[in-house]
C-alpha cells in the first residue's frame, strides 16, 4: 500500500521537494518516438506553459527543472509566508486563474453584492483554495491532468498518461538541495543528449543562462522590447553576495552556475583529475563544506545510484532520523547513502 501524500510531505519540516513524474505504457512525452516515428518535440513546450501559469497562480516556486522524453524533474519551494499574506481577493484571482472557483467566487469576482451570509461563506471557500495554493500534490494534479488529456486527444487513445501518482523527495538541507538542483539540471548531459548546459533545451539552468544572456544583450542596445516568444517557467531566486534573503536558494547564482558547468565538463571529460580539483574548490565555496568531488560525481552522474538511492527524503544521517521520527516511523531509505555527507560535515 502506497505512503499517503501528507505522511511525506509537510512544509512546516523543509520547504524544498523534488518531485518527478514519468509517463506509462511506452509513451513518449517529448521528442521522436523511436517506436513510431513521430516526434513529439512540441509537448515539451505544453509543459513548460503550464508550468509558467502554475507557478503564477500557486504560492510554490520552482527552483529547478528539466523536461526529459519520458519523464521530468521538478525542484520546488512551497512558499508559506507568501501564501499566509494573501488576502481574500487575491486568492479568489489566484485560483480562478487554474480552476473556475464556486459559483459565489464568480458572483463575486465579477462584481455583485454579496449578502454578509454569502460572503461568509465565500470566506471559508478561499480558506480552502489558500491551503490548495500551497499543496504540492494540487500544484502537481493540475500539471499533470491537463497535459494527459492533450497528450491522450493528440494520440486518440484514453487511459493513463503517468505512471502512477508523482514521486516525491523532501531535501532536508542545504547539501540535498544543491545536489538534487544540480542533479536536475544536469539530466540531458548525463543522458548523453546535450554536452553544455547550454544546449540541454528545457532545462532551468538553460533558462537561467539565457535569461543572463537575454538581459546583457538589453542593456547592451538599450532595447527594453526583447523578450522570448514562448512561455518560460519564472525561477526562484538565488542568494544575492551581501543580502541573504531567507526564502531564496541558498547559495549565488554565480557560484551555482560555475558549480554546474564544471561538473558538466567533468561528465563529459577524460582527464577527472583535473577536473576534480576544480570541482574541490567550487564545491566548498558553494556548500561552505568540504564535500569530495569523487563522490558529488558519483552522485551526479550515475543515473542507477544518485537520487534514487534515497527514498522519500535526502539529508544527512540526523536530518533522515528527524525526518523518520516526525512521520513517527522508525527507518527511512537511505541512511546509508547519507553517511558520505555526514563524514564530510564532520571532516
């Protein structure tokens, strides 16, 4: 019997979540079917829209992601001072952006009078759309089920999309964090689809050089009108040098960016000596933390070993006994995948 959602989710333990859903029956979400033929390349940007209008309307922001052929990855940041400071209207807006809300929320959103009853009880209606804006698992079904019904329409077939219901990972500090963003965003390098972080379309880290790249180009012309055509999902932000924002990611961008890139090279790269002794440097500039290159590509880059290794959560040794006890459960996958970092925290 599979683990109920709110036994292993829960904000009020760590904000941050790496969840990843995948498709069932051989399907193919992106790209050329190898099977078929047919390429499926344009659902890629279904995803990336739907995503970009998520996390608009949702009060959970999205630190990283990567929309591979079958499956994706997505790191997220359930945001819940955000969403305690909504107020009654913004919430009503909010929700109707995704769903069409109560027939009062209508009344109301269009402009007529409410009696003090009504009003009353479109209260306790926006108390339970608050609650849904910050639920991973509301974020998720309304991802997931509109991009099934135009995958199953385009395909002339019905029944399931995704295998099964998403799968999730709490990260319980600032290692699982920076491990599973540069996990993510590393995806089509480690499948051998993209050789920079550049290239590997559909990707945040893409989206983040680009975004640098598109602002450089504005300030060079001075041409505020530039702008990409097609919907991109909005980031969370980084940790800015001398202003530590708690609700940010964090480590700099800066740092992330160069963290990313050497690891990318060190995938890809005969010499890893070499290429190891730069990741030593990045690595303890970005984490504050001595954390060994052999094992931060180890984790990387393997696709049977890495994330999969831990179960419903990642951290370090006491951070995964925390997180058991808070779901009063006496063992959770991977402890013995946490003691690398419980040794370098300790080193």
């Amino acid at each position: 019997m599979a683990t109920p959602r709110y036994a292993l989710i829960d904000a009020t333990l760590t904000p941050y979540y790496h969840v990843m859903s995948r498709t069932v029956r051989k399907a193919w979400l992106c790209g050329i079917d190898p099977d078929t033929g047919i390429d499926h390349s344009h659902r890629r940007s279904w995803i990336s829209s739907r995503l970009s209008k998520l996390c608009k309307s949702f009060t959970i922001e999205l630190a990283s992601y990567a929309i591979m052929s079958n499956h994706y990855h997505l790191v997220l940041y359930v945001n819940t001072q955000k969403n305690f400071k909504l107020d009654m209207n913004q919430i009503l807006r909010r929700w109707t952006a995704i769903f069409n809300g109560s027939e009062l929320c209508q009344r109301y959103l269009s402009g007529e009078a409410l009696s003090q009853a009504e009003l009353s009880f479109l209260q306790q209606d926006a108390e339970i759309y608050r609650q849904r804006l910050k639920d991973i698992s509301w974020f998720m079904r309304s991802l997931n089920e509109p991009i099934a019904r135009m995958a199953n329409q385009e395909d002339n077939c019905s029944g399931r999309f995704w295998q099964g219901r998403f799968k999730s990972q709490a990260l319980l500090d600032q290692t699982a964090i920076l491990t599973c963003m540069a996990y993510v965003d590393l995806n089509p390098i480690r499948a051998g689809i993209a050789k920079t972080p550049q290239s590997s379309e559909f990707t945040s880290i893409q989206n983040r050089i680009n975004r640098i790249n598109r602002i450089n180009r504005i300030n060079r012309i001075e041409n505020k009108a530039i702008a990409t055509k097609k919907a991109i999902p909005k980031l969370k932000a980084f940790h800015r040098l001398g202003a530590c924002n708690q609700s940010s990611i964090p480590f700099t961008l800066k740092d992330y960016l160069q963290l990313v890139d050497t690891t990318a090279r060190a995938i890809n790269s005969d010499n890893k000596a070499k290429m190891n002794s730069k990741l030593a440097t990045i690595l303890h500039i970005v984490s504050n933390k001595t954390i060994q290159p052999e094992q931060w590509l180890h984790t990387i880059s393997n696709r049977n070993y890495g994330l999969n290794s831990f179960g419903s959560a990642i951290g370090t040794f006491e951070k995964l006994k925390d997180f058991a006890s808070h779901f009063n459960k006496k063992w959770c996958k991977g402890f013995s995948s946490s003691r690398w970092w419980q040794q370098q925290r300790d080193s």
